[in-house]
C-alpha cells in the first residue's frame, strides 16, 4: 500500500530532511484558486480543509455538504489547471463541535455521520476532534482524556467503515490519515486576548497513550499506524488586535516529546500571521503542519479595500455606480453581529476599527452575504480595465512591482489573488521552498 503524500512528507522530515506542508482552511473562491495557483507555481501539493462548522451534512454555515465541497474544489483544480492527484481535501475539527447544545447520544451520532460523509466523498486528511464538552457532560469538571480518546476513537472506527465501503467503490483510494489532540485552539482565533500557555510535555504524552489505548480497545491498531500527527498549542495565537509570535525556546521541552514517536509530528492551529521565520523554527521543531485560514481572507479584504480606493479615484465625477463595498460589509456585519461580537470588545471605535480590519477577520464571515457579494461583483465590473500604475503603486506597492516587472497580469482577478498568494508565500518560505518570483 502506497503511503498517503502527508506521511511521505513525515518520513522525510524524521529522515532529516526539511520538509513540511501546510494546510488551507477555507471556502472563498478566490483563496481556493489563490492557494493552487501559488502550489502549481512550485510544484507542491495543495491541502484545502473544511471545518464541521463550514461544511457538514446540514450545508454547515457555506450551505455546501462534504461531496458538494470536494466536487467544487475539482471543479476549481480544473479551471486552474491544477493537477488533481495533487489536491489533499481535509476535514477539520470533525467531532461534536457544532452540536455541543445535543446530549451525548444525539450529538456523537451527528459526529458519526459527519464523518462518514467526510471519508465516504474523497476527503483523506481527518482531524478527529471530541475535546469538547457536550450537554450531558460534568460542565464542572474537564474532559478527561479517557473521555475524550474513546470518543474519538469510536469516530475513528465509523471513518475506517466508511474508507473500507469507499475502497470497494474506488480501489485505488487513498487510505486517510488521521489527526488526533484534545489541547486545540478554538476554531478561528482567539476571542480573548490572553496569554497561552504552550502545551505540557506530560499532557502530551498523555493524550498519545489515551489515544493509542483507546485505539487498540476498539480493534484500531492498523488505523492506529495511519495516526500522523498531534493537536498542540505551541504558545502561537491571534486576537482582534494581537499576535502571539511563536518562541522556540518556550516550545522546546513540548517539541523533544515528538521526537520518541517515529511516525508522529505536531500540527499547528492558528499560526495565521506568524512571522515567515517563525514558521520555518515551527517546521524545524516538528510542527510540519501548519494551519492557516483567517490570515488568507485577511489578505483578500484588504486587496478590496485597497481596490475599492482606487475605484473611488477612478469614478469621482462620473455618472457611475460606486461599489459601496466597505459600507455594505459593515451594514452586513451591524445586521448579524453573531459572528463577531464575541471576538471584537471595547468601546463603540475599537469594535468598528475592528470588525472592518481585526486580525480575527470576522469579516470573512459576511463576504457571502448578498449584499456585500454583489458589492464586490459591482467592484471588479468597475475595475475591469488595467489599473493606472501610479494608483497601483499607492495602494498595493508589492502587485504594482510585479505587474512593472512583468510578472503579473494588471488584471483585477489576478491582483486579487496574488495578494492572498503573498500570505502563501510565508508557508511556502517555511517549507524550505524560494517563495520569491
């Protein structure tokens, strides 16, 4: 049996090598075609991941399912040219996450289900996640990991009959991996801005030897080999206004435990933002793979905006139709605040500041929206011709020397997507790759 691209990867790290990939947790159009893009460039795999919360069997918040979401990125790999046995889909957070409010029974057999439907499409990367407590649940005391290994196991062994249905289907299918870890940052960034603390060794090892006895108790052994990497916080977080840059040397004590496990690594959450070296000391140190997703749409909001300020000084004094898109964000956002007003604190200004350029970027949230959609829509129609040069440089300096340079197509698409692909580059930096053109 062929080993799956992300233990390839593992053994050749653990061999000495620097290798390492990371993973893009989103479901913009333009980051999905951003991240190919940028993976076609240097001939890399591009792992895309969907969180329980984006995509489930109920449409999740995107409204798509696990077999609508894989069909789509194809569809993209497709239009970009994208070679498709280079696209690892990943299923992120899967567990009870969105159904925390349900008792044990109920909510742990929507998990089953979400993960059937996961490793039944074409989705082979699976972060097993039960950290969370549900109704039924003692809300006084933690989890134990005993609790919570059975839990994931008992999803693992759903994921294993369905891999085993899907390969009666497809043969040549790819065995998934798994991602297990019970210390695992909230899903998006922070919503406090508190210190956190990097992961003990001890309670690290203590989750792999819950895990790996949970495993066994259910006759998972074989999948148990298939088990490549471990959930930590290795001391790196974002805020509203605030990034936890990573210190290697805070994190070295938690890094020396991956190394008794010969098939295993760490994966980090939200390393979004991290400067480029500090994702290469990640990667050094053991944590190969490397979560990004907010940081991503951060970049795409500001190429709008900055877009949106040269469509202002194109169109001032023209009979024409402004896009209006900061203005249709916000309204969205003061519409529905349920998706940012647990992250964004302070008074009336720092909330405002905020939700329109917090690094949490719950703005990507509402790019869905009608409303703000067809403000974009609206935008790029305005913008269809070349840009000026000099409104280029004032406004994104780093496409405006590309597009001087001839590197880059002065198109309002390209320019788009080429600034998400700078956020890339950092990943594509830490993975020992020249991310510079």
């Amino acid at each position: 049996m062929s080993m799956h691209p992300i233990q390839q990867i593992i053994a050749r790290h653990k061999s000495g090598g620097h290798s390492g990939i990371y993973s893009c947790y989103s479901a913009n159009e333009y980051v999905l075609r951003a991240v190919m893009r940028r993976a076609k460039r240097h001939n890399l795999p591009a792992l895309i991941e969907a969180t329980a919360n984006q995509v489930n069997q109920f449409g999740g918040y995107t409204g798509q399912t696990p077999e609508t979401f894989a069909a789509w990125c194809l569809e993209l790999a497709e239009q970009e040219g994208f070679d498709a046995s280079g696209l690892i889909l990943g299923g992120d957070h899967l567990g009870p996450l969105t159904w925390t409010n349900l008792h044990e029974d109920e909510a742990m057999q929507n998990a089953g289900k979400l993960i059937n439907d996961y490793v039944s499409t074409s989705f082979t990367k699976i972060h097993i996640d039960t950290s969370m407590r549900l109704a039924s649940d003692d809300k006084l005391k933690p989890l134990s990991d005993k609790i919570i290994s059975e839990r994931g196991a008992r999803l693992c062994a759903i994921a294993e009959e369905a891999f085993a249905n899907r390969k009666n289907a497809f043969p040549d299918a790819a065995s998934p991996v798994y991602v297990i870890g019970s210390e695992v940052p909230i899903p998006g960034g922070a919503q406090e801005t508190e210190e956190h603390a990097v992961t003990s060794a001890e309670n690290c090892r203590a989750t792999i030897d819950a895990f790996k006895e949970a495993f066994g108790k259910y006759g998972l052994d074989e999948a148990w080999n298939r088990v490549t990497a471990v959930v930590v916080q290795p001391g790196v977080e974002f805020g509203e206004d605030d990034v936890r840059v990573y210190n290697r040397e805070k994190a070295r004590e938690l890094c020396e435990t991956i190394r008794e496990n010969p098939g295993l690594v760490f994966e980090g959450h939200s390393t979004d933002y991290q400067p480029r070296q500090a994702l290469r000391e990640m990667m050094e140190d053991g944590i190969i793979i490397q979560k990004v997703g907010p940081a991503l749409t951060f970049a795409l909001r500001e190429a709008l905006f900055a877009l949106e300020n040269i469509e202002k000084i194109m169109l001032r004094g023209r009979d024409a139709v402004f896009s209006g898109f900061a203005d249709a964000l916000e309204t969205a956002m003061l519409q529905n605040p349920g998706n940012w007003n647990k992250h964004y604190h302070g008074d009336g200004f720092k909330q405002r500041v905020n939700r329109a350029y917090g690094f949490s970027d719950r703005a990507r949230y509402y790019l869905p929206e009608p409303t703000v959609a067809q403000a974009v829509e609206r935008l790029t129609e305005n913008l269809e011709k070349p840009l000026p040069l000099p409104l280029l440089s004032q406004f994104m300096p780093i496409q405006y020397q590309r597009v001087r340079d001839g590197l880059l197509k002065n198109c309002v698409h390209e320019l788009i997507m080429d600034r998400i692909g700078d956020c890339a580059d950092d990943y594509i930096f830490a993975m020992g790759c020249n991310a510079d053109r």
